[in-house]
C-alpha cells in the first residue's frame, strides 16, 4: 500500500508543479492577456511582440523550468517519464482555482505547452533516456524547418520519441503514448486547420487588429446549408463522406457529432482593398450547424455564436458578422454582444436594406423598360411580417397598381397594410397566408428567414421577375424551369479590389452577402457604433452603409 502511495505521489506532485501559472504570474502586473490576438496560439511569440523579448524569455525559460522540475522529483526512469507526462497534462489542464484571480475574463490558458516539453525532455535525456529523449527535438526541428507547422513539428517529435522506445518496458511505451495523445489531443484545431489549409506557418506574416495602419482585422461567422456542404467546405469532416453516401450513417448522426464542435477557422477574405487604399481581411469562422439546429435548438446556436465571437477576439479580428441563421440568434446578435462587450458584434442588418433600397428602383426601371406597364402591374411581396420584406412592401406600393402581402400572421400582416394604405390609397393592397396568390403577380420580393425553398414551380407564372433576398434562397430550382421567369439574387456585393478565398460563399466568384459586406465596411470606416442588433434598423445607418460603401468602392449586384 505505501509502495503504491509513493508511486503515486510522484505524479501527483509533477502535475502541481506542471499547473503553476508562473508566466501568468510573471506578466500578472502588466495586465494584458496575450492569449488574445494570437493566429499561432503560441504564447511566447504572444508575449514577444506584445511586451518584448525580456518578458517573452522570461516566461519561457520558467515553462522549461517547470517540465525538468516535475521530472527531478523522480527517483526512476519509469517514474520519470510518469512525472512528466504528469507535468506536461497539469499546463495543458490547470485547477481553474490557480488562475482565477490572475485571469477572471478568458479563463484558462489555452497554450500548446511546448517549452514544458522542451523542459521535460531535456531532464529525460539525464535520468537514464539519453539519446532518445533528445531524438524529438532534432524530429522537431526538421519537421518544423520542412512544414513551418508547430503543430505537425510537435506531434511528429512525440512520434519519434515513442517508437524510439519499442524495446522499454510496456508501461513506458504507454506513458510515451499518452504523452503523444495529449499533444494530438491539444493540437487537434491546428490539425483541423492543417487540413483546411488555413493554419498560419511559422514565419507568415498574419493580420490582427492595430497591427498596420492600413489594415482592419474581421471575422464572420458562416454555416453549412446542407449536410453535404459540410465535406465539401472542410476536409476535416470528409471522413463522413463515404460513410453517408453508403447510408451508413443518418443525418441526425451528423448532427449529432457536428453540434460538439466549438466553432472553427475554415477560411479567409483575401485581396479586398477599397479605393482609399486601406486593406480589409476577413476570417471565415464556422460552427458546423445545419438549418433546421437553428431552429430546433436556439440556445446551442446562441452558445456556438458567442463561442464564435470569442475566436473571433482570439484571432485578432475587431469586428464580427453574424451571416445566414446566425444573424438571428441571440435577440439578433444582442446577446453574443453582450457576452463579448471588447469585439463589435454585426447582424449586417442596416447595410443589407440598403442594398435592397439600392437595388429595387433599378429593378423596376429595367422591368418597365421593358415595355410593361408597372404603374397597372402586380407585385407580391413574401415574408411580409418581417422588417426587411416590409420595407420592400412600403417601396413598391407608391409604383404599382397591386400589392400582395404574404407572410404566417394574418393580423399582423393586416396591421402593417394598414399602414400602406393610408399611405397609398390609390393602391390595392392584399394580405394573404397563402402561396397561391403568387400566380397574380409579375413582380414577386421575397425575403424570409425560412431554412427551406418556400416559392416553387406552381407559384410563379410565366415571365414574372423575381427578387430573392432571402438567405438560404427562398427560390426553389424548379422555378427556373417556368418559361420567361427572371429570378434576381438580392444582396449580393462586389467588394473592391480582387478578393479570393477557398470558400464557396455561394454568391458568385468575388462577391459577398450584404451582411458580410456591412462587416467589412464598419471596420474600414471604424464607425463601430453602426453596427446593427436586435431588431430595430435606424435609417440613417441604412443610408450610411448605402452611402460609404459607394465611396469605398463596394458595389451592389443586380
């Protein structure tokens, strides 16, 4: 029973030693958290170029410290190598009572803990390990000089080190594996982003926030349409793939294991630069839910979104877009604003009326050049209980002759028509909550929050115009199919300069959702206060966004 009370105590006390926030202690006074702003994740390349090479040593030096520490307490090479699997676990997995006072608003650290490694094998290699505990760090350094990943470097380094150790004792091979493991298990985001190809390399120059003078930092938060979008966007989830196409596994399997993972990086804005000269980086971030989760779940979305926001912060962005359904979650972005009151927080609401208002007299500009009498025509407007198709409605109603309001609540809709008649009697206005009533129309707006197609082949007669606005398309293909019908994407920018990415957005090649593009031009202006949340849209930041967009260079498609 001593014997395995002693046993035991050896990794017990390495973990403590493993655990104890020196650095954080050593930086406590300077009162800045140089997890944030990090692409790498790495902490001393953080403290470096946040608060200079002393401090950056400094906390190096007593990470390492910690790692040969925690293996000196040991009086065996077995029970060394416990010991500093022990130490390196307690970094990666403090007490959370240890950094509650240093650290209140992030919580722990999130640090890949490399230099307790480089500690940990340094006193390896003089308790009976030698060469091989010296092998990871030449596996390291030539893995890192092929690759410039940290990650892979330090994975392949543990790699070589465990297999080094096939003719040990099986105890130790185990404890080699463990250590491995934990490292997998640390680094398992920049492995995702590895296979994404979107994980910076040791040398890159990467964007953050007040770097350059002439560059602003974003980040907006996008969602896989449909559960077949989710491989095709990023290669960590191909593995499903094979699995689905053979009905092996369901869609609720899917969003069964995509629900447990934090939001992630999948991809960049590249190349956008407006006409003053300032460039503007975007990061996609993505927390794999599917439409109907949204709607199914609110409260995990709302979570992932605030999860998103803080990767966000993470990442060295200033300001984030909520896109698709995560423009609606969390009381339409307050929440998530609330929950990370540094980072402005955007719905992209204000700029996507714009756009709209923007786009619409065109519209019907072209639709009556074309020698069809707008002033008797029918124009339908659907999702007419929401703000944005409202505002469509309270647009067209001066220029045609009939106005078909569609929306699920027959009174509301009634109130808001209301409102359109006074304001234009001499106009027929109709409230309806069915679909049918679209075969009247030659005009149809449509702009619902619904995660499916909601106007088909059946609605639409031939040669009628469509406006989509709604984000995924409330369009099916089918009406595509109808002879002479004309179906306009809304809200759709072009930003300037020459933008690539390795995302589809599913816009068109070089263009962007409005929402997107309000992000985008709130950092550029540093107009912060223009965000949009909640429900409400000033109009004055409608015509602001209109207005600055144009003198940046962005346009709007139509």
């Amino acid at each position: 029973m001593l014997r395995t009370l002693t046993r035991l105590a050896v990794p017990a006390a390495a973990f403590v030693v493993g655990s104890l926030p020196l650095g954080h202690l050593l930086l406590a006074r300077r009162r800045k958290d140089t997890r944030l702003h990090s692409a790498h994740n790495l902490g001393v390349e953080n403290v470096w170029r946040e608060l200079g090479p002393e401090l950056a040593l400094g906390t190096a030096g007593l990470d390492a410290a910690k790692g040969a520490a925690a293996v000196a307490l040991a009086p065996t090479p077995a029970s060394a190598l416990a010991a500093g699997v022990a130490a390196y676990l307690g970094h990666l997995n403090p007490p959370p009572a240890l950094y509650r006072d240093l650290s209140p608003e992030y919580g722990l650290p999130r640090g890949r803990g490399n230099l307790v490694l480089l500690g940990v094998l340094l006193a390896l290699s003089r308790q009976g390990y030698g060469g091989r505990a010296l092998l990871p760090l030449g596996v390291y350094a030539g893995t890192l000089a092929g690759t410039r990943y940290v990650s892979a470097a330090t994975l392949a380094g543990l790699g070589a080190f465990a297999l080094s150790l096939r003719d040990r004792p099986a105890r130790e091979q185990a404890l080699a594996y463990a250590l491995l493991l934990s490292a997998a298990w640390r680094f398992k985001e920049n492995i995702g982003r590895i296979l994404d190809d979107t994980e910076p390399k040791v040398g890159d120059s990467v964007p953050l926030a007040g770097k350059r003078d002439d560059q602003v930092v974003t980040a907006f938060m996008i969602h896989p349409l449909r559960t077949s979008d989710l491989w095709t966007s990023s290669a960590r989830f191909a593995w499903m793939a094979p699995l689905y196409r053979a009905g092996l596994i369901s869609d609720d399997f899917v969003k069964s294991v995509t629900a447990r993972f934090r939001p992630m990086k999948v991809g960049e804005l590249r190349g956008i630069q407006t006409e003053q000269g300032k460039e503007i980086h975007c990061y996609l971030l993505s927390a794999p839910l599917l439409p109907d989760q949204f709607r199914d779940d609110p409260e995990l979305a709302t979570r992932k979104a605030i999860e998103g926001a803080r990767l966000a912060q993470e990442l060295g962005a200033e300001v984030f877009g909520l896109g698709a359904f995560w423009s609606v979650v969390g009381n339409k972005g307050q929440d998530v604003q609330d929950a990370v009151p540094e980072l402005t927080v955007t719905n992209g609401g204000a700029y996507t009326s714009g756009t709209i208002k923007a786009a619409i007299p065109g519209i019907l500009e072209h639709f009556a050049a074309q020698g069809r009498d707008l002033k008797g025509a029918t124009a339908a407007v659907v999702g007419a209980n929401g703000v944005v198709a409202f505002g469509i409605a309270r647009t067209i109603a001066p220029q045609v002759g009939r106005v078909i309001m569609v929306g699920r609540n027959l009174e509301r809709l009634e109130r808001s028509a209301q409102t359109l008649r006074r304001a234009n009697p001499q106009t027929d206005i109709v409230t309806t909550t069915s679909y049918d009533l679209l075969r009247d129309a030659e005009l149809i707006f449509t702009a619902t929050s619904d995660p499916d197609p909601v106007i088909f082949a059946e609605h639409v007669r031939p040669g009628t115009w469509i406006f989509d606005e709604g984000r995924p398309a409330d369009v099916d293909e089918s009406v595509r199919g109808v002879p002479g019908v004309r179906v306009i994407p809304g809200g759709v920018v072009l930003p300037p300069g020459q933008m690539t990415s390795r995302i589809d957005l599913q816009f068109g090649e070089g263009a962007v959702p409005a929402c997107l593009a309000e992000t985008l031009i709130i950092a550029a202006t540093g107009e912060h206060d223009r965000r949009s949340l909640g429900a409400g849209t000033k109009t004055e930041n409608i015509n602001f966004f209109v207005d600055k967009a144009q003198e940046l260079g962005f346009t709007v498609l139509d």
